[in-house]
C-alpha cells in the first residue's frame, strides 16, 4: 500500500511538471523561439553620430579579435571608440593602442577612471567614465559593448537603423556565446534558453510592455534616453548592470527591442566547467534580489520543471507504474523539444536536448553556490574584484 501510495505521489508530481511545461510553451512569450532578430529598418537620410564605450579589464587576450571589429565598422556617420581600462595589470590599454595603430579605423580614446568608490561596481564605473568622455562629442546614441565581443563590419549601421526605424531608445542583442569545448556545448545554449525564458524577447519590444532586458555585450542606447534615465548612476550597485540599464529606460518612458545576434559574437572562451561556474554563480543570486524565499521558490521551480520529468519517468517505469512513466516522459519531450532552436541556433548537436535537466542542475548548484557566496560575505565577483554585499554599501543619493 505504501509503494502504490509512493507511486501515486510520483505521477502527480510528474503530472504537475506536465501542466507547467504546457504553460511555458503556450504562455510565456514563446521564449523558445530563436526567430526574434533586428527587426524592419530602413536607412536614414542622416545617420546620427555615435560613440561605442568599451569598458575593459584584463582583456589583452581577447582584444586582438574583437576589437579590430569595431575599429573596422562600416558606419556612415561620425562614430568614435572608447575603451576604458579598468584597472588592468596585463596591459590592456596599450594593446588597444597598439590595435589601433596597426589596423585604423575608427578614432579610438583609451583612458582609466582609476578605482571605483564606494557604491559603484567597478563595470559601471568604466562605463560611467566612458560616458563622460562621450558626452563631450555629443553623440546621439551610445554603443555599449564589452571587451570581448567582435562585431561584423554593418554591426553599427545595422543597430542604428533599427532603433531609428522603430523608434527604439535600446536595442540590444544577445551575442552569439562561444560553443566548441564539451562543457560551453553543454551550458551555454542553454544559458541563453534560461535568459529567454525570464525575459522573453518577443515581450520586450512590445509598447506598454512590463517586461524589461538587454544583453550587456551589445546595448544601443539613445543618448537623450540615458541621461533621462540617469545612466549609469541610477544603476550604480547593479551587478547585472544590461537589465539594470533596460529597466531604468523602461522606468523613465523608453522603448526597448532585445533580440538573438546573428553577426556579433564573443570571442571569449569558456573550456573548463569552472570558468562557465564562476560566470553564473557570480551574478545569479543577484538575480534573485538576494531572497533566501525567491532562492528556495527558485531551486523548487527548477526541480519540479526540470528533475522531476526524468525522476518520474525512470521511478515510473522501474516501478512499473504507467501513469508516472508516460507523464514524466511527455514532459520530458517537451522539455526537449522547446531546446532544439536553441541548439540549431547555436549549431550544437540535438541531442543534448535530453541532457537539459542535467543541466539545469548544474544551473541549481551554481544559483545555491551563488548564494553561499554571498552569506560568506564574499559579494559577487569578477575579473579579480569582489563586490560589497548591497547592504553593506553606503547610498550616495
């Protein structure tokens, strides 16, 4: 009586992730469509005048192919480069100007705020010095990108028409993440599957929309919009400082569009399983607003979603119960099925779509190792500097 007690609990469980997963392929902004790119543009009479802030820190191993890119971007009216080196021990800003000299292009800036001070992540800060430069040319619109990203030669021009076509004050896309070692095949795909299950794109672009995001590697933004918005220092604690930005655009009237790229790719490469760790991790309990109840509603939804369809399936058939096993396996198919474009998007074989509850565990571990982290005072960290935990730094007002 006991086992078919067990069982019966297993197939509701399992019929449970069933319903959720009906839901998130019917209703949540079909976030797993891979078909939502720069959208209708036509080129304007007068292309607006642009400057693009690069905040780098420790990026001469990666500089060599993206930054070129952008030196080399076809844009037909005034455009200019702004890399702020943000501290770098392994001499950043002078490979910047050594890549500038050799390749031309576009001006190139290279300059260094210095330390942040209290209440800033040291990103932020750069980008806020960069700013700062680029207000001095009064730009129309600011590309922010990071030091990793390569973009093709119509990147700018594209970008450009778009937001001016669409009346956009950012439009964002999410670079194409590099997939050759196992481990970045196995994570990455679905880093950005997760990312768009969150925030689904198809949403963002919509008027009245309260979905707000953008992908910090590649962010027009209308300079007007950002002064509105007050960008950065509206966003100063933000450790995820691309959705931080869209949300304060959203917050103060603009429109957004964020999208999957099609020519801007990072170049950034993630072999081991502990470098793709330490980029979750370091951010994911920021995610969760540092909530130990959204933390565990968090790790709850992830299990029942993800574990229980190959829990139920394999419980369910070992146990001979019918219902369990066909209900975790229909969910699981689902599960898998909402992967592929993902997977075709990225190039990546499919069938690791039935490794994504895997996956998802490692995403669980990394979002609890995330939040240990934090409670061990260690704030979230990057390039070799750990941020404060919020509540441990002083408001500037």
């Amino acid at each position: 009586m006991g086992q078919t007690a067990r069982v019966s609990a297993i197939a509701w469980t399992a019929a449970g992730s069933l319903v959720a997963w009906l839901w998130l392929l019917l209703c949540q902004g079909f976030f797993w469509r891979t078909d939502v790119r720069l959208p209708p543009r036509t080129e304007p009479d007068a292309w607006p005048s642009v400057c693009v802030v690069v905040p780098a820190r420790d990026e001469a191993t990666v500089l060599p192919a993206s930054l070129p890119s952008l030196l080399a971007q076809d844009y037909p009216g005034r455009a200019e480069v702004f890399l702020v080196d943000d501290g770098s021990t392994d001499g950043t800003g002078a490979l910047a100007r050594e890549l500038a000299r050799r390749h031309g292009g576009l001006p190139l800036t290279v300059d260094s705020p210095g330390e942040p001070p209290p209440g800033w992540t040291g990103k932020l800060w750069a980008v806020r010095h960069g700013i700062g430069l680029a207000r001095a040319r009064e730009p129309e619109y600011l590309l922010l990108t990071d030091a990793d990203i390569a973009h093709a030669p119509d990147s700018l021009r594209a970008l450009v028409a778009a937001a001016r076509t669409g009346g956009f004050d950012v439009v964002s896309q999410m670079a194409r993440l590099r997939v050759q070692s196992h481990w970045e095949r196995l994570v990455v795909p679905a880093f950005v599957y997760f990312f768009a299950q969150l925030y689904p794109f198809r949403r963002i672009g919509r008027r009245g929309a309260r979905t707000a995001a953008a992908a910090g590697g590649c962010v027009l933004l209308r300079a007007d919009a950002a002064e509105r918005a007050r960008i950065p220092e509206a966003v100063r604690h933000a450790v995820i400082d691309d959705v931080a930005i869209a949300r304060a655009v959203r917050e103060s009237g603009g429109r957004l569009w964020l999208g999957l790229a099609d020519r801007v790719d990072s170049v950034r490469p993630y072999p081991r399983l502990h470098d793709l760790w330490r980029m979750v991790s370091r951010s994911a309990y920021a995610q969760l607003r540092h909530s130990p109840l959204l933390l565990a509603g968090t790790v709850a939804g992830l299990a029942l979603v993800y574990l229980v369809p190959p829990v139920a399936f394999v419980a369910g058939a070992a146990a001979e119960d019918t219902a369990a096993a066909v209900l975790g396996l229909s969910a699981w198919l689902v599960m898998a099925g909402t992967y592929l474009p993902m997977l075709r998007y990225y190039g990546v074989a499919a069938w690791f779509a039935v490794l994504l509850p895997f996956t998802a565990f490692l995403y669980l571990l990394m979002t609890v190792d995330s939040a240990v982290q934090h409670y061990r005072g260690r704030g979230a960290a990057w390039k070799g500097r750990t941020y404060a935990r919020p509540d441990a730094v002083p408001d500037e007002g």
